[in-house]
C-alpha cells in the first residue's frame, strides 16, 4: 500500500506549497490578506478534502484505476490552481 501513501504525500506537498506560494506571493506585493490569494487557499483545501476522501473510498471496483483518476485530478487541479496563482503575482 505504499503507493496510497505516496499518493497521500503528494496531495499534501502539492496542495501545501500552493498555499505558502500564496502566502508568498500577497507578502512580496505588500497584500498580506488579499481575496484572490483567500479563495486560491479555500479552493486548495476544498481540493485537498475532496481528493483524500476520494484515496480513501474503498468500494470500487477497480483500485488501481479509481488511484489512477485521483492522480490525474491532482494534477489537474494543482496545475488550474497553479495559473490562478500566477495571475495573482
């Protein structure tokens, strides 16, 4: 089961350096509370609580596959956040 794990692991990385990029991004512009960086953060929680729930939903028929899908959102999802992110700098 490493491979959940792992899964596990990088929605974490992935989803966390997004929010300190925020937070990185609002303290260079001088904009420590800015809405735009809030809601980049609400939606890369809302992303992290949907995608661990979905890792740990155990009755599929296929595992292996339904692992495959929840990557492919990450990146998916990482990447839209990602373009948000960088439109706010």
């Amino acid at each position: 089961m490493a491979n959940i794990r792992d899964l596990k692991k990088d929605i974490n990385y992935v989803l966390g350096d997004i929010i300190e990029a925020v937070y990185i991004v609002d303290a260079a512009n001088n904009k420590p509370d800015s809405k735009e960086g809030a809601k980049i953060i609400d939606s890369a929680i809302e992303t992290f609580d949907d995608l661990i729930a979905k890792v740990n939903l155990r009755s599929v028929e296929n595992r292996s596959a339904h692992l495959k899908g929840v990557r492919q959102e990450l990146e998916k999802k990482g990447k839209d956040l990602i373009d948000k992110l960088n439109k706010l700098s």
